[in-house]
C-alpha cells in the first residue's frame, strides 16, 4: 500500500465522460489498496473563456480578481470528479485551495506556494476516502484566492506529493511519456523508462512540453518521483507505464545521452562592429534586462582589429521585435556598426548526465552536423548539455543525425 | 449619504457588455455618496450548464460536491463586476461566501443563512470600497461551500442588507417593478410605487414571479426596505424608480387592494362520496404529506345524508398524478365513490392589507365575477386575501373584471 498523488490534465478532464473515465482510473489505485489524491485542471477550454472574459472587461486587471474567476475552473472539475467516484463506490471529496489550506504568497497570478498545511487532507485520506484536489490554485496570506501560473496544476500535484509524502506522483496527459526526441519527427525515437530530474528540466525548457519545469524544480528539490503517463491509451484497462522522473541514484545504468531537444522559439541578434572594451556585455544586455527581455545564448567574438568586436546573442522570437527596438535606441551609446536579426534558427540539443563523466559527446555532436553540412551558428554548453544554433531548415535532418549518432535508435 | 445593497440577477449580468453597464449603475450610486455593496448571480445560463454537468455525472450527487461545482458560477461573475469597477475608476474587491464569511447550515444545495460575519466587509466598505459579494452560496460551518437554492441571490442580498443595516437592498432584475396584476393580460396595470410585505409575499407565492418568497420572508423579519427596479430601463441614464416593499406604516394611504394575483400551477382534486366521520380529512391528508406534496385550497361540503361527504382541494400540476397515485393506493381506507382530477383550473386572488379594516372586498369579487357568468369553483380566504378557483379558460376575463371592480385600472 502506498500514497500516490495522481493529476489529470485539461485534456484528460475535458468532457463529462472523460471524467467518469478518470473516475475508473483512481478506481483502478483505490482498488489496488492506494491512498489516493487527485489533482485535477479546469475542464479543457474553461481557463481560456475565462481569461478572455477578464481580457473583455480590461486589459490591466486586479489580479487577485482575475485569480478569483480563472481559479473557478478547477473548483469545478473537482467537485465533478468526486462527484463521479462517489458514483462508482468510491469516498471521494473535493478540496479547494482554501480548504486544504495550500498557502501562498500574494504574488497573485503566479503564486508561489509558501506551505501546504495537510493535515485534515491526510486525515481522511487515511479513511480511504480519496482527497479530489483543485489545481492551480491556493489561498493567500490575506484570505484572497491565488493562482499559480500557467500550468500551475502540475507544481500543485507535485507540491501536493511532497507535502503528503507521497510515494509517487502520476501526471496524466495526453502523451504517454517522455521520448528520446520528437517521435513527429524522429519516428525511431524511444520511450524513455526512466529519466533524472536534471536531465527533465533541460528537456522541458527546450521545448518537450510534457511537465512545467516548475514542477520538475520543484519535484527535484523535495525529491519526489514523478511519473510521466497517458490518460488515453492503455493496455488490458490499465494504464501503461510512463517515464518515471527520478533522482540520479535510482537509474543503474546511465545513457551518455537521454535525448536530443529543440527549439524553434529563438531568434538570433548580431551586433557588428561593437567596441570592444571592459563594459561593452553589460552596456548591452543591461538595456534588454531592463525591458525584461530573456537573453539565451551568448556568444563575444575575438576581437580581430583589438578595437572592435561582433556580440551574437538569442532572444525568444516574441521578444525580437521589442529586442531590436531597445538595441536601436541604446546606438548611440553601444556605438556597433550593424545590427543583423536573424528568426529562421533552432536549437538542438543534446542532453544527458552521463555526459559528466565523458569526453567528446560535443565533439560526437559536432561532426554528426559537419557530416550533413550542416553549419553551426552559436554553440553553449552546460554540464548536461550542448546546445547549438543552426538554419531552421536543417531541424529534422539534425534531430535524427545526432538521434542515431548517440546510439539512441530503437531496435 | 447611506449604505445600500445592491443586487443583479443573471439576466443583468448576462454579458460582458451587461457587467459593464451594472458598473456604471453601481458608480452612480457611489459618486451619489453611498456606500455599496453590490451582490451578483451568475452569468444568465452558466448555472442551468453546471447543473447539467452535476446531472450528467449523477443523478443523485452528494449535495456539497453539487455546492461547490455551481457556486463557481457566482464567483466568476464577482470577480469580473469588481474588475469592471476598478476599470472605471471605483475602487472595489470580490467577496466569496466563505470570504465574508456568510455562515449557513449544513443543508448543501438550499442551506439556510445562520449568521453573516460581516465586520471586515464593513469596514472596506466604509473605505469608500465596494463590496461586491457573489451570491447564492455560504459556507457551512464545516468549512465546505454550500448554496442557498434557486433564486438564492435575493436572499443574500437581504440577508446582507439586514446584517450591514443598509438603507435599502434594490433588486434589479428584467422586470421595472411591481404591477396591481399581469400587465400582459390587463393593459391597464399600474406599477405599484409601494407594496407591504405582507402583499408582496401573497404575490411572490402566487405566481408574480419577481421576488423570491424566501428574500421578502427575510425583508419582512428584518425589516429591510427592498426595492424591484429594472437594470435595462433608464431615464436620462438613471435607473427608474421601481416598486419599494416595506413595512406597512410606510404606506400613508393603503388601497383597499393592492394586486389582483394568479396561478396557473394549481390542479383540482375532488373525492366524492367520502365516509363523514371524524378523522377522515386525516386519513385523506395523511398519506399526501407522507408523500411531500402540498395541498393548498381545501373545502369539505356539508354532508348531504350524513353518511358521505364530497372532499375538494388543490396540489400543484407537477404533483397532480403523483396524488391521484397515493388517493388511489389508499381507497380501501378512504372508501370514496369516486375521484376526479381536474387541471384545468386557474387560481385567482385579490391581494390587500386593506381589506382587514374593510367589509365587501370579497362580496365585490364574487359579484364581478357572477356579472361575467364565471363560476367559482372553490373558494379560500385570509386576512389580507380572497381566493378563487375557476375554470383555466376565464383567466383574463377574471382578472380584466377586478382589476376594474377594484379600481386599480390605469387613469
């Protein structure tokens, strides 16, 4: 018998019969002698309409109120789905964020949580009763609604399971787990059993959109183990086993490399001719921090005349119009000859602990993108990754270049 | 300068366009001085789709899971009149049940209000702030929201005038007072600048469907002056005056009737030849309430023999197979000859505190009515009303007469 935290996303929640399809899936653990609570997305849709409500009455609302409407959604799928466990013979109640109570602070539509006083909630989990949980939301230190953000509900469940000590957290989705690359494009890309929490974040930032990275920070900080799996699919009425988000000392034998991610969302600035002096990087990305601007990769280039030098960077393509604006009206103090924007690029990355420990996987990178002519533009590395900036038009033929160069192939 | 509570229905707030035009009401009375607070049902449909979800899931759901789902419709509404508000330059926050708090019982799905702690909410409202308080729902004293039943909103609305010790509770609804009878069938009806509560209930409860019979109970008890005013007919942008519903020493010169009322929801029940012996109104009444249907009218003849008697009385339409059922289920007791059900029936009644200090009112319906050859079926009385059953097909025929025997035709 464990206690298991499962969370069920909009999709998965998305009609009246897909709830009562989630009500047999907790079933399914009750039945199996779990302790079970659930955390549920508003119905798939309903945060949309609802945020477009607000947006419809001002463009700058209040945001505790917007947190006050947005946040009724979730109330409403859980009320439904205890509803549909009752149905099935299941003890079930819902919980809202103020009824927990899940505390957090007054950053109101990005709350971060502050605590999760679970008592009561253990309590009558601990009758066998399933706890139906909210998502995305909590309750302020003052007593007003807040909401965690976009995808708030996967950090809720994840909080959820570290607060109650859960065993394991299960986020449903509607994808089945966690593959080696895109199998869109890549159609030899693997499922991946098991992957480290590290190696989650870096694949989730760049684009696999399978958990919030907040909620893997979170899972990784609190250690809590987190299954990845579908809603949908499964095999003789059980669902099948997902891509567990584990600690590093749980996975024996470790892959030099887990998985090769991208992303479309960069575009590329070139600032030519700028003075190369102590001061220039900061004289530059002071200004784009100011106007919140979130610069990636950077890369200074040796100066040839010992008077002038090229800084190229990456900025999300929302943010270059806005980054070119800025850059354009700091010339007179950056003092650079040109300013080149460039949007038809993507980053590929390869990701993997087991790259700590060895030698030439950038270098294995490298030669699999020379070997198809394909020209590198921006290279950054971390201890888990190497990430390089190429044409946008080479991305399939990259992705599954260096697919097979790691060895990552299915048989 | 005074305190006052105002209260939308979900046709007022029906719209985005429509919440916007309830802020602008509202910032009329606050830029007048007053100090507001404004009480808000959902969105017109939103509940009738929340319960059809409940219903989807369920047939019998547990009450509190059912409170939580629907009341999120009040809470959306809230939140979108206070952004609305703060949009145009009025200060103002949303107030959840739970949030006040509005304390009830733990009757989920038609909780009853046991207290309204309303000191935090006073004194932002004496901030200048508006209070703007989603309707229909409470919490329970175990901490789990629970709703007051359909049409809930009014009686939160008075509750809470009562509790703030408001100058007034306006209900705005789609209807621009309180009409001397159907001004859909007597062109000639009058709105009623004032009505007693005493009148107002015996209309609510007869099918002047503007007011629900529990809020003006709650006026009357707490002596809170309501007023019904349109939310969509203005004059030079203000709203019109309505109808006020206050206590009976408000009114200086009392009609001698108020209002001609009617109900089409009645059926006519008669038992003929029921044994007249003591304790048979008993065995007749007996199993119906068992069976929770309500009787209204009752007349017994006098005994033509001495042994047998003709019973008649009145249930709602709804209830009438439902009574034929329990009537027939008990025959070998009640041993009558025969039983006719009849439902084609109308309800008709003349509504007057007056007529407690007067003689004839009830000899001037029967007269108008004799005049026009209607027959009267059964007939009840009280002390402020006299009521008539008549055949369903002399409706406005009926009403068109006493509207005038009474002098209540528009000049």
């Amino acid at each position: 018998m464990a206690r298991l935290v499962l969370k069920f996303g909009g999709t998965s929640v998305g009609t009246i019969d897909r709830i009562k399809n989630v009500a047999r899936k907790v079933k399914q653990e009750v039945d199996a002698g779990h302790e079970v609570a659930v955390v549920v997305s508003a119905m798939s849709g309903v945060t949309n309409q609802l945020v477009d409500y607000v947006k419809q009455v001002s463009r700058l609302a209040d945001e505790r109120e917007y947190d006050a409407v947005v946040a009724s959604g979730e109330q409403v799928t859980s009320g439904l789905l205890a509803i549909a466990l009752q149905e099935i013979g299941i003890p079930a109640r819902s919980w809202q964020g103020w009824q927990i109570p899940l505390i957090t602070d007054d950053v109101h539509g990005k709350a971060r949580i502050e605590r999760i006083e679970s008592g009561d909630l253990v309590a009558r989990m601990s009758t066998g009763e399933v706890a139906v949980v909210a998502g995305f939301q909590g309750v302020s230190k003052d007593g007003r609604i807040a909401t965690l953000g976009r995808g708030g509900s996967d950090t809720s469940a994840v909080a959820l399971a570290a607060a109650v000590q859960a065993e394991r957290c299960d986020i449903y989705t509607d994808v089945d787990g966690v593959y080696t690359t895109d199998p869109r494009i890549v159609t030899k890309a693997r499922k991946l059993g098991r992957i480290t929490y590290e190696e989650m974040l870096e694949m989730a930032s760049l684009g696999a959109k399978v958990l919030q990275t907040r909620s893997v920070e979170m899972a990784m900080k609190h250690r809590v183990r987190v299954q990845v799996l579908s809603t949908f699919e499964e095999a003789a009425g059980s669902a099948l086993p997902g891509t567990l988000v584990v600690d590093e000392d749980e996975i024996v034998e470790q892959e030099l490399v887990s998985g090769i991610a991208y992303s479309r969302d960069e575009a590329k600035v070139t600032l030519v001719g700028v003075e190369d002096r102590p001061g220039v990087a900061a004289a530059i990305f002071g200004p784009l921090t100011d106007a919140a601007i979130n610069v990636d990769m950077i890369v200074q280039n040796v100066s040839e005349d010992g008077t002038t030098t090229d800084m190229t960077f990456t900025v999300t393509k929302a943010d270059l119009d806005r980054t070119v604006q800025v850059l354009e009206g700091a010339r007179d103090d950056l003092k650079f000859r040109r300013l080149i924007a460039d949007s038809n690029v993507v980053k590929v990355s390869v990701i993997g602990v087991g790259m700590r420990s060895h030698a030439g996987v950038a270098q294995r990178m490298f030669k699999a993108l020379a070997d198809r002519g394909i020209n590198i533009q921006v290279i950054s590395t971390s201890e888990i990754k190497v990430s390089v900036l190429i044409a946008e038009e080479y991305t399939e033929l990259a992705l599954r270049a260096l697919h097979t160069a790691y060895g990552l192939d299915q048989a």
